[in-house]
C-alpha cells in the first residue's frame, strides 16, 4: 500500500505471521532472502515445538523421594532455603 505524502511516496511495510513446517521452511526463508533488503525484512520466531502431552508424562513411582519425608513443614523449610539467599 503506497500513500503519496509532500510529494513524496511513502511506503508502508505489512507483517505477515506464518506457521510452517520443517519440511519447506528453507525453502521459503530462501525465496524471501533473496527479495530485495529494501523491500522484506525477515524477523525470525523462535520454533513452536508441538508438544504431545502422551510423550512428556513423568512416572514419579520410579523415583525415591524418602529423603524429602523428614521435612515436617516443607513450605517452612523452602522459605528458611530463600532466606539464606537473602543474605
């Protein structure tokens, strides 16, 4: 869209967001690369990883955690843990 200001034309840039798959990301961050500096400026995302919540699940069954049982207030003993930091 190009709007003519003091006799000069004024550009405007637009921001298009895609969502794209491993499998042609190279290939369009090539062809936009390749586009005029002037013209496209690419600002890169950081990758969205699809998570599958089936996959990420933690048995703690397997893990021992005998050794936090002796805390007879943990919410206590975590704040007196900050308070060294504190200092």
């Amino acid at each position: 869209m190009n709007k003519e200001v003091n006799n000069k034309w004024e550009i405007f840039m637009h921001t298009l967001k895609l969502k794209i798959k491993d499998r042609v990301f190279d290939e369009v961050e090539y062809f936009l690369s390749n586009l005029s500096k002037d013209d496209v400026e690419i600002i890169s995302d950081k990758v969205i990883a699809e998570r599958n919540n089936s996959d990420d699940s933690i048995d703690f069954s397997e893990y021992d955690i005998s050794s936090f049982k002796i805390l007879k207030d943990p919410l206590s003993w975590q704040q007196s843990i900050r308070d060294e930091w504190d200092r």
